[in-house]
C-alpha cells in the first residue's frame, strides 16, 4: 500500500517510538501522587479564617483581580505562574478588570476554569495610588 524507502521507514518508526515514550510518560505522571507545594511566602499568606457561626471555619474571602499579586493568583485551583503571569499581564495591558467574565479574555482560561473560579475572585475598581503631584503641569 505504501512504498516507503528505507530511510523513510527509520523515520516512520523513530517518530512512533517517541509518541509512544510520551504517551508512556503522560500516563506515568498522572499516577503519581501531586508534590507538596512549596512554603508560601508569609506575605502572601492570609489571616486564617474566623470560624463562622456554626464552629467552621469561614469561607476566604474572594480575591480581588485589581490588586491580586502573581503570587496570590498562582495559589487559585487551576492557574499557574504561567496564567497568572498572564493575568497580571492583561490587567498591566488593558487596565483593571471591570467585571470578572474579563478573565474570559485572558489566553488560557477557558469556560471551564473561568466557572472553577468566579466564586473565588472579584473586581473592585483600582485605586490610583500616584500622588497628585505627578498630574501636575510643570508651569505650576
């Protein structure tokens, strides 16, 4: 059916035996047990929760997309440096998020992750921090 030469054949069997070591690999890794996280950085960490009224504790507060560091987002279910990089990115590129369907935009979060973490996050307008001086003109 197919009239290979020699060294296409080599190739052929070269480029299988590679799919065939990731596949093998891919289903190594997803056995294995996930790795501890490393320790977060005491200024990331939240307050703990105060216990709610029935003696659990409560929900976390969600976090705010304006003001989030790639430290607090990477620690989100789902995002990783990479997104999160990305997120702060888009935020740097187009302003504060408005609403957070914004994180839509972002490449990388799909529908799916998007409503793993709209209960966690929120948008509040950003606050500019600049001193009044730096709008001035110079003539004044």
């Amino acid at each position: 059916m197919f009239d290979l030469t020699p060294g296409e054949r080599r190739g052929a069997a070269v480029l299988v035996v590679i799919l065939m070591l990731g596949t093998v690999y891919d289903l190594w890794r997803t056995s294995q047990p996930a790795a501890p996280q490393p320790p977060v950085v005491a200024s990331a960490v939240p307050a703990p929760p105060a216990p709610d009224s029935i003696g659990g504790p409560a929900a976390p507060a969600p976090l705010d997309l304006n003001r989030a560091t790639i430290a607090q987002l990477d620690a989100l279910p789902g995002i990783g440096p990479v997104l999160a990089a990305r997120i702060t990115e888009q935020r740097r590129l187009h302003g504060s998020f408005r609403a957070t369907e914004e994180l839509l935009g972002v490449p990388g979060i799909g529908p799916r992750l998007f409503a793993r973490l709209r209960p966690l996050v929120t948008t509040a307008p950003r606050v500019d921090t600049a001193p009044d001086s730096a709008f001035r003109t110079r003539g004044r």
